[in-house]
C-alpha cells in the first residue's frame, strides 16, 4: 500500500510565488529557457537550468551546471525569495485552465515504493536525462521537481481536498503567464494529515504519470546515500521525493507527436505506397485533428493526410500493441522508416500536444521531412499498461496542465 509523508517545503515567499514557479526543465530547450528567465532573476529556470546563467559553449551536463544551480538555490534562500516551513505538512494543489481543473495532494513518497513496485512505471528512461536529474538532486541536495503521480479515485481523499477548497483560505493563490489559475492550500492540522495518510494507505498502487526520469534520479540518490549510510534508518529525508498525486478521474491526457528528418530514402510516392499497402489514407483539410481511436493525422510536404488503422490492428487483446502509438511505431516508424528505438534515434523528435498543430507544420517545413498527430492516449490505457507491468513506447502521454517546479523543495540533507 502506499507510503505518503508530510514535509518541510522550502517554497516561495507569497510576494515571490508568481515570479518563482516554472514550468518543468524538459518542456523548453536551453534557448527557450532563457528567453523566458531573462528579466525575472528569481525564476526557478536558474535552478532547474542553470546552464541559462553560463556560456553557451558550456554543455547543459557539464559539473559547472550543477554547481551552478546549487548556488542560485542557496542565493534565493539567503535572500528569502524562497522560505522553509518550520512544520511538516502536505500541500492541496490545484491548476485550472480552460475551465478544466486538475487538482491532487502534494506529499513525500517512498523511494522503497518506486523499489517495491508499489509505484508503477509505463515508460522507460533515457540514460543521459536520469544521470542529468541525479546529479541536479546530489548537487542540491535537494528534489527541486515535483513528479506527477496518479491513483484509482478514492472518495475519502476527495473529500478531505473539496473541504480545504470549499472552506479554507488558500496559501497561494496566483496565475501563470500561460493563464493557469494555481491555488494551493496547506494541510497541516494532524487529524487532516492522519487523515491522508490512512487514505493513501489503503491504495495498492501509485502511477508515474509525468516525471519518470526525475522518479529514477530520486531513487538513484537514495541507493547512493544508502552505500555511504550503512546504518539509515529509513525515515532520512534522502528516502523520499515530492510528488502531486492526483486521483486519474482528474487528469488530463494529450497527444504527444513525433517528426521525422527523412523518410529512409524513399520518395513520396513510395512511402505514401507502403503506408497504404496497410492502412486507409487520405487527404484532409488543414488543421485537421483526429477524433478516435484508430484515427492519426500525417503532414507531408505541405498536405495533410489521414491515417486509419483497422479493426485487426486496435482490437489487438494486448494491452501494448493496441495502442495507437504502439501501431504507429511498429508498422510506420521501424518497418517503413527505419527508426527502431526511438529513445535513441536522432532522426525522431517529439512534440507535446499543447504546441498543437501548428508546431508540427513549422518542423516539417523547416528540418523535418514528415510529421504524425496522434489521438491521445487514455488515462485507463496508461494504468492498463502499467499494471500489466509493460512499458509504452516512448513519449507516448503529454499531461496539461504541467505541475510548476519551485513552488515545492524538498531538501534531503
């Protein structure tokens, strides 16, 4: 069952929140996130990308980066921009945009959940990213971002978090430059956090929904500190990492495309012929969107075009191979296109569905060859997937709105 745990965040002052909290390191690049930290000093991009304060020359993973970001933490400390409360508590967050709300308790899980299996995975992670993370976390000693788990809605949970939004005054209270509504409130009454902890006690199984590789970087720190203290107990602060867990009746699952650079030496024609030798395609209009299962768009040399798998293919009983993603990947990626791993493969990127789109004709029209709109992946899928103990190909779910880093550190000293 799952371990939850009350901490002693070091968060915004109330003045600061709005100008602190960010959106996670790995939806922009090194270009984008400085753009967006450039006129704001106290942006928590200086922590979680810390390369934005150093040359350009000097690689994102160099130590210089970790140092960095260790010495802007401690900078916003020592000049109160960011507060540690003197008492452990758990913290209701909710996000609404357009007129959506997700909303979830944000506590300390177990690192011996993630190793247990209690904390459930659907995708693997790149090596690279998980070293990045862990030497973020050793060099702060600290878990600066907060994962996004979820769970099979409980109403005793629920109900704790609609009494403190309907009846208690928030702790921040604040709108983001993208137009999300963020209000938190703080739980610290010991009968509330109790409460919580006998809650989530009574779930069998937590899931990765967004932040696996900060989710290894955690566990990663916490096997090293184990090594170094032989006589842990269990309870040091390095044994737990901060997560939102918000119930799966409450989260929002987008698509999550990918654009090719070449079409593996075939022409048009050609490539369009092997797609069909499989599959129903045909034209459509621009701004075109799937609207189910079975259903992709493709954008090729300024056209769009749709994609329709058959029944054989998304009636498959495997959890796995019945996923759109999964049909894409094997019988489009790898069989016609050549690209097997797409984890590794430099002739792939991906696109989270909030840029829309309109984000995958510009990559086509300028570095790519060819690009693929996927419908989203369920929420159900997702659990599916992962209580089958199988792994979706990668970036298969993009998650809006994203959960803002800064708002909750974790220090694990």
């Amino acid at each position: 069952m799952a371990i939850i745990k009350p901490f002693k965040a070091i968060r915004p002052a109330n003045e600061y929140v709005n100008m602190v909290a960010e959106l996670p390191y790995d939806v922009m690049n090194r270009e984008e996130a400085k753009k967006i930290a450039k006129d704001n000093q106290y942006s928590f991009l200086h922590v979680d990308r810390a390369e934005i304060d150093l040359d350009d020359e000097i690689n994102e993973h160099d130590e210089k980066v970790y140092l960095k970001a260790n010495e802007n933490l401690q900078n916003l400390i020592d000049k109160k921009i960011l507060i540690k409360d003197k008492k452990e508590a758990f913290y209701i967050y909710r996000e609404i945009v357009e007129n959506k709300s997700q909303i979830g308790i944000v506590a300390c899980v177990s690192v011996d959940d993630d190793l247990n299996g209690v904390i459930k995975k659907h995708e693997y992670t790149k090596p690279d990213k998980e070293l990045d993370r862990t030497n973020h976390i050793k060099y702060c000693n600290a878990n600066t971002g907060t994962i996004l788990l979820t769970y099979k809605n409980k109403v005793e949970i629920e109900d704790i978090m609609n009494y403190y939004v309907y009846h208690m005054k928030p702790l921040y209270d604040f709108i983001s430059e993208d137009n999300v509504i963020h209000t938190i409130w703080k739980v610290e009454k010991e009968r509330d956090v109790n409460d919580l902890i006998k809650g989530f006690g009574k779930i069998e199984n937590l899931y990765v929904a967004d932040g696996h590789h900060r989710c290894a970087a955690a566990k990663n720190v916490a096997l090293e500190k184990r090594k170094e203290n032989t006589n842990y107990t269990g309870e040091e602060e390095f044994n737990y990492f901060t997560a939102m867990i918000a119930p799966d009746t409450n989260l929002k699952v987008m698509d999550y495309n990918r654009v090719i650079k070449d079409l593996n030496g075939l022409n048009e024609d050609e490539f369009l012929g092997k797609i069909k030798e499989k599959f129903i395609v045909k034209e459509a209009p621009n701004n075109y969107k799937p609207n189910k299962k079975g259903q992709l768009g493709m954008y090729l040399n300024k056209k769009w075009y749709i994609i329709e798998f058959g029944k054989e293919y998304i009636e498959n009983n495997d959890v796995v191979e019945s996923l759109d993603i999964s049909i894409l990947q094997k019988y489009i990626l790898d069989e016609v296109l050549g690209i097997k791993n797409p984890r590794v493969d430099k002739r792939i990127d991906f696109i989270g569905g909030i840029r829309g789109s309109k984000e995958i004709e510009k990559r086509v029209n300028e570095d790519m060859k060819v690009g693929f709109l996927m419908y989203p992946t369920t929420i159900e899928e997702l659990i599916d997937v992962a209580d089958a103990n199988k792994i979706m190909p990668a970036k298969s779910t993009w998650f809006e709105p994203k959960v803002r880093c800064g708002i909750f550190v974790h220090e694990i000293l």
